[in-house]
C-alpha cells in the first residue's frame, strides 16, 4: 500500500528508566503496526534519504510530517526537547506513554495514549486500535482552521516556521559536502577526546601537544602548505606530515608499532581540528 503521508516518531532508541534498546525497538514495531493500514509512513524523526547534519534533518522533519507521535515514556530528554518544538509549531501531535510514566506538568493538559511498559499482548492489541483511531480523527481535525494542538489553548500565538529557499542542484550538492564535512570532523573531535593517549606522549615532553602543535606550523612553513591542506586528513600533505614526523621525532621502536603510529595520526588530527575551529569562530 502507498503511503501518501509521514508519521514522524519521537521516542527513546536506546537504554533508559530500566528499558534496553531492544524494548524500544518492539514499541516502534508495535507503532508502525498500528498504522499499517493507514495513508501514514511511520518513521523515527532522524531518518531521511538525503546526507545532511543529523540536527538539521531532524528539525525539518518534525515541522515537515504530517503526523508526529511522541512516546514520552521514561522522559528522555532529547525526546521532551523534540516534543517542545514540535508543540511550538502547533501540528497536529499525538503523545503516548507507558503505565509506569508519570505525567509531565507542562504537557499534562494534552491527553495521553497509555500502553502496558510490559506490552502484553491484549492491552497492545487494543492501544494499536486506539491508536490508530487517534491518528485519524487527529488528522482530520487539523483540517479545520480552528485547529490547534497546543497554543492556541493559551492565548493568540504566531506560530513558528521554518523558512525555505529553492537552490539549484550543484548548490544543493556542495551544501550537502559542507554538512557533511562538519559532521565528519565534529565526530573526529569526539572520538579523539575519548582515545587514550599512549604513556610516550605524557611522559616525554618531545611528544606532547604543544610539540605537535609546532611540528605543524612548522612543516607547513616549510613545504608552503596552508591549513586548509593540512586539515584534509586523506590528503597527500596530511599523510606526509605524519610519516615525516614519525621518521623525524619518534625513535624506530615505537614508530614500528601500528597501535602508536595510529595514535600519533589522531594527534595530529585532534590538533588540526581545534586550530581549523578556531578560525572559524573568528571568522564568525
């Protein structure tokens, strides 16, 4: 069946309150089975076909889909954050929560679809056909001018939005590489500040931060390389100045070994990228 419509889903997708992933996994399948034979696509908010910074995607869904269920249970967050926004946008908005889920003070006025945390099957049959009736009788009240899933209960709000502009394929192209590009080297930062230098770069000076910060201005001066070059971590000038830093500065005994030649290129990288950042907040 086609499905004409986007049911965005807002909900935890990993371990919390005492509930594993796996749990979160079967609560999905069980939402997707609710509306299978509905005119609704159910998917988790960040998933999309296109390559984009994950933020960016899913902020454009929750004000894009049609529909959003969000699965308050456990109170994740990252989930309650992604509620408020949609709530702002004032869509059409269906929240469901388990039996041991207390009610939040901010959203309480909004009805709640309750499921057993346990899931057993019977009350799960009857939450699916609730749900399913909900979602329907949701969509078709957004239909009306009047409609309104939060905001408008409090007073006259302007309704936030989000602004669109249309770009020509290359442009779309290029600001997709540039996302992309940010997300690599944010996730770069991340896994480097969480690897364990090895006791050669903390116990000797001659291989701490600040003489790998030298090493780099130094060898860019020298073979008239500019940062933008060096902060190509596959790029020939990159790949260069780590293998002459390791013939150059490191003794053959260590320099030999994989794990520390690994561990010196991270070094480089985690360097390159706190320098490439800092420019950029200057040029801000």
């Amino acid at each position: 069946m086609e499905k004409k419509f986007n049911c965005g889903l807002i909900m935890p997708i990993s371990a919390i309150d005492g509930c594993s992933m796996e749990h979160w996994s079967e609560v999905q399948e069980i939402i997707k089975e609710a509306l299978e034979d509905t005119d609704f696509a159910v998917k988790i908010v960040s998933d999309a076909s296109d390559v984009g910074i994950i933020q960016k995607r899913i902020v454009q869904n929750i004000y894009d889909n049609e529909m959003v269920i969000c699965d308050v249970s456990g109170k994740n967050p990252n989930v309650m954050f992604e509620l408020g926004m949609r709530l702002a946008f004032d869509k059409p908005t269906i929240i469901i929560k388990d039996t041991e889920t207390n009610y939040s003070f901010d959203t309480s006025p909004i009805e709640h679809l309750e499921y057993p945390r346990d899931l057993h099957y019977a009350s799960i049959k009857l939450f699916k056909k609730t749900l399913k009736s909900k979602v329907s009788a949701t969509f078709e009240a957004a239909k009306k001018d009047n409609y309104t899933t939060f905001l408008g209960h409090f007073g006259e709000f302007k309704v936030a939005a989000i602004d669109s502009k249309e770009v020509s394929k290359e442009d779309f192209v290029l600001e997709s590489i540039n996302d992309l590009r940010d997300d690599i080297l944010t996730l770069n930062r991340k896994i480097n500040s969480s690897i364990d230098v090895p006791v050669i770069f903390s116990s000797n000076n001659k291989y701490s931060r600040n003489s790998i910060d030298e090493y780099i201005s130094h060898f860019g001066l020298k073979n008239h390389f500019t940062l933008d070059e060096l902060g190509d971590f596959h790029g020939e000038p990159f790949l260069h100045m780590v293998e002459s830093y390791i013939h150059e500065e490191v003794p053959e005994n260590i320099a030999s070994k994989p794990r520390h030649q690994h561990s010196i290129r991270n070094q480089f990288i985690a360097s390159l990228s706190r320098t490439l950042d800092k420019i950029k907040e200057l040029q801000q």
